[in-house]
C-alpha cells in the first residue's frame, strides 16, 4: 500500500501555514478540556474548573520546554551541543514525550504547591485525558510520514515516502491505537466504574505503567532513529526510557496502594 497523499499543513493564514502536527496539540487540549469539565470535575472535589484553566498555563509551558529539552538530552545532545541556538528553533520539529511528561510532572508540582492542591488529584486529571492528546500526535505523526516502522512482508504494510521503497509497519497508527485508544478506554473504565476514583494517584501510576508497555511493545516494529540506532543492539532509545516510567509507576502503584489503605484504617 502506498502512503495517502495528505498535505502536512492543514491550512494557511497569510504567509503562516499551520500544520496537522500543531492542530494535534490544540485538539487534545480542548477535548481534554471538555472531557475533564463535563465528566471528571464532578469527581475531584477540591480541584475547581477555574483550577483546571489556571493549570493549563502551567502545562502548556511544561509539555513545550520539557518536550524539546528531553528531545536535546535524550536524543540529538551533540548536535545541539555545537549548536545551541538551534534548540530555540521548534518549528524544525524534536520533542521528546518523555521529556513533555517530566515537563507536565514538574509544572504540576509546581502549580499544586503554589495553590495548595494535592498533586495526585491533579496528576490523575491530566492523566484521564493525555491519551486524547496522544492519539492526535500519532495520528499527526502518520500525516507527516515520519516515525514509520520497520519493513514488513504483511498486507499493511505502507510505502513511506521518507523511507525507501519497501512497505514499512504504519507504527504511527499502532502508538495511535494502542497509547491512544486503549488507554484512554482502560483508564477512564477504571475510574469511572470501579473505587479508584477515590484513591488518588492509582491512575497515575497505572498510566505510567500500560504507556511504557504498550510503547515499549510496539517500538519492537519501530524504525529506531538513524542517528542513535539500537542501544546494545537491541533497545531503541524510547525503550531504553519507558524501562524507568514503567518502574517509577510500578512502585508509585505499591507506595500509594498502601498509604490509602492505611488511611481506611
């Protein structure tokens, strides 16, 4: 199958072209906004809608500043270490999401002790909600042609123009579907129809958790990055960092399964 010929840039304004891949982050935050008025607020007593807004300032910094600087160290350190000015200069593409979530973690922390408002009743929030954000990236991702899979046999298996004439895994879609799709249905299932939603913080674990599995999985039919291939020979650079999420959230899981059962106590 041939890759669709989908423009990248979705419209112009003028001389300003805006493109898919920046649609994707507006999209996810405004579902994400709706999806946390209308269902979530209700269940967060002490976090308020007007909360919420004030939050938004603070991620919106988080995920660009810690997107692109995890892009930086985790990915291309060399090449902005001899060129400094270039790491300014996000309209060229690289961001890490690693790096966006240790930016959403930090800009959290940030707002919930400057407001005084627990830190996992709003972790658990963003959380119900980036797989929204996620789905659209990914899907972004596949429109722009760029983080394809490696070569398949199977029937679909799509031509990427970026990638050579061989029909290549569509990982874009997997990440989409499986980071994205499942996700947002297993976690919001767990909150909304189980007593998790009144532990604070299991969700957040358990997205830390299923993220850094599904992502490791399916980086196994990624095309590693030509600059920095396999670690090892066998892990990929995303691998290599859903290894530390997957155990930070594993025992963030424990730790707070035990501190809310030593409160029921």
């Amino acid at each position: 199958m041939n890759f669709p010929a989908i423009d990248p840039i979705a419209f112009t304004i003028g001389p300003l072209a805006i493109r898919w891949y920046s649609l994707s982050y507006i999209f996810g935050i405004l579902i994400g906004l709706i999806f946390i008025n209308k269902f979530i607020i209700n269940y967060k007593k002490k976090i308020t809608k007007n909360d919420v807004y004030d939050l938004l300032n603070y991620l919106i910094l988080g995920i660009i500043i810690g997107g692109r600087l995890g892009y930086v160290l985790f990915y291309n350190l060399e090449f902005y270490f001899y060129n400094p000015f270039e790491i300014f200069k996000i309209w060229n593409g690289g961001m890490s999401f690693h790096g966006a979530v240790l930016g959403i973690i930090v800009s959290i922390a940030w707002f919930s002790a400057k407001n005084n408002k627990y830190f996992f009743d709003l972790t658990d929030i963003i959380c119900l909600v980036s797989p929204i954000g996620i789905f659209f990236g990914r899907v972004a991702n596949f429109i722009n042609g760029e983080l394809y899979g490696k070569i398949t046999n199977h029937s679909f298996g799509i031509v990427f123009p970026k990638g050579g004439d061989l029909p290549r895994h569509p990982s874009q879609l997997y990440e989409a579907f499986f980071e994205g799709l499942v996700l947002l249905i297993i976690l919001n299932c767990l909150f909304f129809f189980t007593n998790l939603k009144s532990k604070s913080g299991i969700i957040s674990s358990l997205f830390l958790i299923l993220y850094g599995i599904f992502r490791f999985s399916i980086e196994t039919l990624r095309e590693p990055d030509a600059h920095i291939g396999l670690l090892w020979n066998s892990l990929s650079m995303g691998q290599l960092l859903c290894i530390p999420m997957i155990a930070i959230g594993i025992v963030l899981l424990v730790y707070l399964k035990k501190l809310n059962e030593q409160q029921i106590n």
